[in-house]
C-alpha cells in the first residue's frame, strides 16, 4: 500500500472510530439510533453520515478531518451569520469539537439540481430566481453583519487567491489530469491571461460570497431551500455566487441566462446602464470559476480516485468557451479550450 493510500486508509478509520463514539454517547444518553449510513461527499476531505433513528428520525452528521474550537470554527461562524440575517441554513443541532463532528437537520435528497432536471424548461424560471434571491441576502445583510474577526470576512478573492486557483488548474487539469506538454513560451503567454483576470475580477468591490453556490449546494424540503456547505464563505466580486449558480451544473439558454443576470442586477437596484459592465464581469468571473473548478475535477480524478467527476468535464469546458469567445480578449485560454472540445 503505498504512503497515500494508507494516509486514507487510517484517516477513515479515525473518522468512524470518532462517529462511533459520538454516537455510542449519545445512546448513553437515551437516544437510541438504528442504523448509520455512510453519504456520498463532495470534494472537501469531510465525510458525511445519515442516522436514522428507532423512531424513523433522522439526522445528517459531518465528520471533519480533525477536531475543532468552536468559536473559532469557520462552519459555525457562518452558520450563525446566516441564521441571524435569515438565509435558510439546516439547523445545528450538536458540535463535538473534540471528535470534529457537527450533527444536523436531515433535509432528504432532493437538491435544486434534481428539482430542475425533472421539470421543463420553462419551470425553471422561478426557482433559480429564488436561489438568486438568497445570493443578493447574503450579499447585502451578509456582507454588512459579518463581524469582522470571523474568517469569511478576513479571507477574500484577492489577486493571489484567485492566481493560485489559476495554477491549480493547470497543475491539475492541464498537466496532471491532460498530461498536456507546454513550452514555456506558451505557458507564459498563458499565465498573462491568467494574471490579467486575477487583477481584473480582484480590483472589484466585495461582497459576501458562500463560495460553493451550485445547484447540488440548495436543498429543497418541498419549496423551502437550504443552503449546505458554506463553510468556506469569503469575500469576492458581485458575480462570484451568480456565475456559481448559473454557469457550473446547468445548461440554459442565452435569453434565459441574460433574464436571470437582470433580475439579480434589480434586487442590487442598478441602472439598467451598468447591466454591459456587469455582464463583462459575468463572462470574466466565469471563465476563473469554471477553470478552478476543472482544476479541482482534475485533483480528484489523479490524486485521490475520484472518478465521477468526470461527468461534470465536458459541460464546465464548454461553459468556459461559450464565456471566453464573448470576450475575445483571452487567446491563449480559447485556443486550450478548443484543443480540448474538438481535438
């Protein structure tokens, strides 16, 4: 076995050990579960757990790689902000620190993703338009109740965090996950475009962002959505958590998309004659986001085994081109898209 390998071996088996713990504690206490069934994660090194308790009662439980400090734990810190300005969040209903775990409201399975493939097109409207309405709360309320000594409001997308995602996604797309050989001439033609849109997007104004903000982050318990995995929330432009929604999971038609990006421009209460400039942030913030989130696919395919996200490739890569040929400003970016879509 090699060193990774075993790293992963022992690190599962110090996360159900702790779960076992907390659980066979918490029976101690009366409450008596049934069964404890291990959920698919994301791509975060957390693990999640389903408990059904005798009585049919179930709960979510997260199991962090390593224990916590409540005060100082980032999902709590959140968790509170977005309680106290009304974003609908799953309620906490334990913290074990010592043993990382957060124990949570189980809100079943049914994701806005899931919610949106089974309907027509022309149902879509008023659910994205709902998800769009808690982007421009968390913007607003978040941005100005967000006490200045939790982490989502001293971490930002600044110049270097959004440069390092762009190197990411070539370490681990491009080079690792591609195999792609670049000479460095090209790559440093490549590497200008992508400092170019680091400046670009870090010199806009900032706003909370929840930072993960698709389609299978919004769980709906019949018309009520939730938001889940927003621990990582940090400031960014206006567009981060639009693009998120719009541009990562989905497909949708460009009327459609350009309706969506209005609406969500008349909650902030801009002129209609700011709509080409922030429709140039859009196309920009798009372009980071959804190559950030090939690096990402690309690390969980070669690192740690990850296979199914490959499905998701092909569409964020296309996604990306359709941003960057609006924008005919980032020749080396379009041509290692096209290398890429057609070969």
């Amino acid at each position: 076995m090699g060193d990774r390998a075993l790293s992963e071996a022992q690190e599962t088996v110090s996360i159900q050990q702790r779960l076992m713990e907390f659980v066979q504690e918490r029976v101690a206490l009366g409450q008596s579960y049934c069964n404890v069934s291990k959920l698919m994660g994301d791509a975060s090194t957390r693990q999640y757990f389903r408990l059904i308790m005798e009585d049919s009662q179930s709960f979510i439980v997260a199991v962090y790689p390593e224990s916590f400090e409540l005060e100082n734990f980032p999902y709590y810190q959140v968790y509170k902000l977005f309680r106290r300005v009304g974003v609908p969040v799953p309620e906490a209903l334990a913290f074990d620190g010592r043993r990382g775990i957060v124990m949570q409201q189980d809100l079943g399975n049914e994701s806005l993703q899931r919610r949106l493939l089974g309907l027509p097109l022309a149902g879509w409207e008023p659910l994205l338009k709902q998800a769009i309405d808690l982007i421009a709360r968390v913007q607003s309320e978040g941005t100005q109740h967000c006490p200045g000594e939790y982490q989502a409001c001293q971490l930002a997308f600044d110049y270097e965090k959004l440069l390092f995602e762009f190197d990411f996604f070539f370490q681990h797309y491009v080079a690792g996950y591609r195999g792609m050989e670049w000479d460095e001439t090209r790559r440093l033609a490549l590497y200008g475009e992508f400092e170019a849109i680091s400046h670009e997007l870090a010199s806009q104004p900032r706003y909370l962002a929840h930072r993960d903000y698709h389609c299978r982050n919004i769980m709906l318990v019949h018309d009520q959505m939730y938001l889940i995995d927003f621990q990582d929330a940090r400031m960014g432009p206006a567009a981060y958590d639009l693009v998120s929604i719009l541009k990562d999971s989905i497909d949708m038609t460009e009327s459609t998309m350009h309706l969506l990006v209005r609406y969500f421009l008349s909650l902030k209460h801009l002129r209609s004659e700011d709509y080409c400039d922030f429709w140039k942030q859009f196309e920009v913030m798009s372009v980071q986001r959804l190559l950030k989130a090939l690096g990402t696919y690309g690390y969980q395919i070669t690192t740690r085994g990850n296979f199914i996200y490959q499905q998701y490739i092909p569409g964020t890569l296309h996604r990306a081109y359709q941003s960057v040929l609006k924008l005919k400003r980032f020749p080396q970016i379009q041509t290692l898209l096209e290398r890429e879509i057609f070969g």
